[in-house]
C-alpha cells in the first residue's frame, strides 16, 4: 500500500522510491535528476519520542545530512527543509517571530532543532540553496488520530466522552491547505533562500476552546475526562504558541485563506466520511 495515495487523483503521476533517509543510497538515487527538494520525512510524535530519543537523532538529524549532501551532490536548485514551531518550546513573547529562542523541552523537539541547523550549516558552509519552512500546527483531511484535532473529532463523532490531556496549552492552528501553499512559495522565491520562515495563522486557541468549538461544529456536547497517559511531562509541556507571520507575508506574499471554523468544518465532513480509517479512542503516540 501506498497510504493515501492509493487513493490520489493524481497517483498515476507520481514515482514512488521505496527507501529510508537513514539509508544514503536510497536518497541518491531518488535525486537523480530532481530540480527541488521538500523535506518532509522524519519521526514526529512527541510521546514517542520520550521512549527513543536516539531514534529521534538518527532519522530526524542524521537523516537530515544524508538529504542535504544527496541535494548537494544532486545539484538541486532548491531545498526546502521542514522545521517545526516546537524547536521554539514554550513562547517567551508573542506573536513569535524568527528569531525568537529555540528550546529544546522533548527529545523530537530537540531532533528537529539539530536538522535546522544541519540545514542552516549546509547554506553557510556549502552555498546550498535550502530555505527552512517553520510550520505551526498544521490539521486538515487525511491526518492521523496522533494528532490533536482527528483526536477529538473522532471521539466527538462516536464517543459519549471525551479522552484528552491537557487543556490549557494553545496552539496556533493552520488549515492543510495554507501550509502547502506556503511551502510551495518557499520553494519559488529567491529571496527566502538561506533564511527561516514561520507559516502560521497568527491566531492561537487553547486546546479547551478547540474541544468546545469542535463539539459545536458536530452538535454535540460531551464530558471531558482528563487522561494522565496523553499529558506531556510538566516542563516538556509547551504552553503557548503564537505565530508572527511578518516575514512570510514580506517574503513569499503568503497569507493563510481559511479561517479556523473553516477549516474544521472541513475536516470534520472529511473525518466523517472515513471514520473506519481511524482506531477511535486509542492512544497513538
């Protein structure tokens, strides 16, 4: 199986090269002949990464090289290295520019700070044309229940409760759609070339009012019961974050389309119609 793009209009387009970014050889071989480069592959739940940090370096830094050497080798005109609003832990001020400190406060959050300045020392040291797409929380179709948003759609589309960890933290929430959009103008303006840029709405909603939007959107309303096993470590716990979209804005004339009800009105049709893809209620890590 292919995943979702067993069922993708556009399937018949598309080269699938089996491989692994841990793997060298198998990177080379799927540049051959590739003008531009998203880097999306890496581990990415935050639990999982409390129980195997060294797989978190090996795939998400180590991999990372493999990836820029394979572009540098390849020659690609442009690389496109995904980051994460996470490398910047807890906010220190809002809205969160750039150049706001990163912090380390898990295992993958410490991971992906290593790959960005792998990325960063890849432009500096050897002229490689990488720009680095800073994506706040990203939700929309097709994504898995690891993550907040399908978590509570599909316990409020099925359940007579609601399972969730911590309700206080807030979280700047971007529609699919509009990150795509961003990270294919990062790959189309000279400009963003060596630098960061954060795709974020600039809005932030706690994951309390999330659950209590998403409960209106589905016409229900239901009890929430605080599970100890989804909360995060007290101080590995990131509390808020506020996008500042200034730069992408200034550099890729980006700007998000889709408001926040939107685009969980979207997803939760889109949830609705492949409930039978999701194991509703399980804890993934």
């Amino acid at each position: 199986s292919w995943g979702w793009l067993d069922d993708s209009l556009v399937k018949d387009e598309v080269d699938v090269v089996a491989g692994d970014i841990r793997d060298p050889d198998s990177i080379r071989s799927a540049f051959s002949g590739v003008n531009v480069v998203f880097h999306l592959a890496a581990l990415i739940g935050i639990p999982y990464s409390y129980s195997t940090p060294l797989a978190y370096v090996r795939t998400n830094v180590e991999g990372t090289v493999n990836v820029m050497q394979a572009a540098r080798d390849a020659g690609v005109e442009r690389m496109v290295h995904t980051s994460t609003s996470e490398t910047y832990g807890t906010a220190r001020y809002v809205p969160m520019d750039e150049a706001h400190p990163l912090q380390g406060q898990s295992p993958y959050s410490a991971s992906k700070i290593g790959a960005d300045k792998m990325a960063e020392a890849f432009h500096l040291s050897y002229g490689l044309p990488v720009t680095t797409v800073r994506p706040f929380n990203t939700y929309g179709p097709r994504q898995s229940s690891r993550a907040i948003v399908p978590t509570i759609i599909t316990q409020a589309l099925t359940s007579d409760e609601l399972r969730l960890g911590n309700l206080s933290p807030a979280r700047d929430l971007s529609y699919v759609f509009d990150t795509v959009e961003g990270f294919v103008s990062a790959a189309e303006h000279e400009d963003a070339v060596g630098r960061v840029v954060n795709i974020g709405s600039g809005r932030e909603v706690s994951i309390g009012d999330l659950t209590e939007a998403i409960m209106r959107l589905v016409g229900r309303s239901l009890p929430i019961v605080l599970d100890g096993a989804r909360m995060r470590p007290s101080d590995s716990e990131v509390e808020r974050l506020l996008a500042d979209n200034t730069r992408a804005k200034e550099l890729l004339g980006w700007t998000p389309r889709h408001s926040l009800e939107e685009g969980l009105a979207g997803t939760i049709e889109w949830v609705k119609d492949h409930l039978d893809q999701f194991r509703v209620g399980a804890y993934v890590t």
